[in-house]
C-alpha cells in the first residue's frame, strides 16, 4: 500500500488515506502512467467513465499539487492521452490523481535522474 492522498474522519480531521499501486480506484476509471520510473516525457493514459470534467493533477508526498496536466470536458468511454516532462523535476515518488465526475483514480510515478 502507499500513501496517496488525504481524507476526512467523520470528527473532521484529516488523516492519510492509502491506496495500492498502479491506480486505485472504486470506480471503474482505468489509468495507466508511463514510462514509470521516468526521467523525462510522460504519459497519462485514461479512458473516461462519464460525460463531463476530467482533471489529472500530480502531487508530492507530502500531498502538495506539484502540476495541474488537464481540466477538460471528456466523453464516456473515450481514451485521453496527457503528455508531460518530468525533467525539471526532482528525483523522488509522486501520485498521479486522475478524476472523471465521481470516479477517482491515483498512480505512482517514480522519477529517476541519470
């Protein structure tokens, strides 16, 4: 299991949620992140589940958004490719949160310098 995102007990404070690897979901949102570990371009491939808005954002492990990829309308059951370079960043792990309407996904991506 890895750490990958934060979540709110019924008392309202936050607390860690854990997801397993490549990409959790409790939807049927499928996700697939490659190359992973990368060290330059990358890809985020996702097929959406509903009409509606699709945003894939990557966070830190310490949960901080690092890029904001996409925020666009998408068409259920269409494939969607993110292309993004990872060369400026620092060696280390992400999550990748992809979102369709209801449907959550997170992947981890490792980032490896030469």
């Amino acid at each position: 299991r890895i750490l990958a995102g934060f979540g709110t007990s019924s008392s309202g404070v936050s607390r860690p949620e854990l997801f397993e690897t490549p990409a959790t979901t409790e939807s049927d949102l499928s996700v697939n992140v490659f190359p992973n570990p990368s060290n330059g371009n990358t890809t985020v491939l996702f097929a959406a589940t509903q009409d509606g808005n699709a945003v894939v954002e990557v966070y830190s492990l310490n949960g901080s958004k690092v890029s904001a990829l996409f925020n666009k309308d998408v068409v259920a059951g269409e494939e969607y490719s993110v292309d993004f370079n990872t060369s400026a960043w620092a060696s280390g792990v992400y999550f990748v949160r992809t979102s369709n309407g209801s449907d959550a996904a997170f992947s981890k991506l490792i980032i490896m310098k030469k």
